[in-house]
C-alpha cells in the first residue's frame, strides 16, 4: 500500500501571470501505473488554468471548493466537491473564483497523459522523491 502526502511531493509552477502548482501523484512514468495518472493542482485566489486540451485522455476533475469550468467556451459554475469531466479533445480551464481560498483539484486522466512541457523534468523529480523519501511515511 502506497500512502502519497501530496504536499511534499515536488511540483512545477504552470501559468504566465498568476502560477498555480502541478504535481505529477502518478503516472506511468512516476509510479509505474499504466491505466490512469493523477495529478494535483493547487490554484491561488483569482487563478486560472490555462485553456488546453488532452487529445488522448478523457480527465475528471475533482474541486475541494467552489469554482468554475470553461468548457469548449462555455463556463460553468462549480460547487465544492463537485466533479467535472473533460472529454477528451474538449477544450477547458478551471478557475479559482475565491478572493481568499486556494482550490485544489485533484484530476484524473485516462488513459494516463502523454507527458509534454514542464512534466518531463517534473517527472524526473518526482521519481527521485519517491525513490529517496519511500512512499510510506
């Protein structure tokens, strides 16, 4: 049984003006995993994803607080604990529509993503930090 404490685990920031931290929790080429990879994103007050798309992978997106959803251009409103699905190919964003509260969001991809920009390096850390610290602490 691995037990993750997402907060120590190494992140990457994404996003030009207000950055929002990525963590690559598992994936095929952190953990081994091959039908899905979980990743988590922390949002600061006022931030948003940017727009994108996975061409191969459906995504459900988890929101620990209330938010929004663009999808293919039409935004939806979020509640906390809601979750939202991203078919694959749909273009869309979260927004973090709290003056004071950071939204975290945990999403799940399947299958699992094709690594692209700052998850390569990403990966590599993460794979470090799993192979030094041990997955259960």
């Amino acid at each position: 049984m691995d037990i993750f404490d997402i907060d120590k685990l190494p992140y990457s920031e994404f996003g030009s003006i207000i950055k929002r931290k990525v963590r690559l929790v598992i994936s095929p080429a952190t953990t081994g995993e091959g039908k899905v990879a979980i990743v988590h994103v922390n949002i600061p007050p006022g931030g948003i994803s940017d727009g994108h798309l996975h061409r191969e992978s459906d995504e459900y997106i988890l929101f620990d607080n209330d938010g929004a959803v663009i999808l293919d251009g039409k935004r939806h409103e979020v509640i906390k604990g809601s979750l939202v699905h991203a078919v694959k190919g749909v273009m869309h964003e979260c927004i973090n529509t709290s003056d004071n509260k950071e939204l975290n969001l945990t999403c799940v991809f399947v299958p699992p993503f094709e690594p692209y920009g700052s998850y390569p390096e990403l990966i590599k850390r993460t794979r470090d930090f799993l192979k030094d610290k041990g997955t259960n602490e």
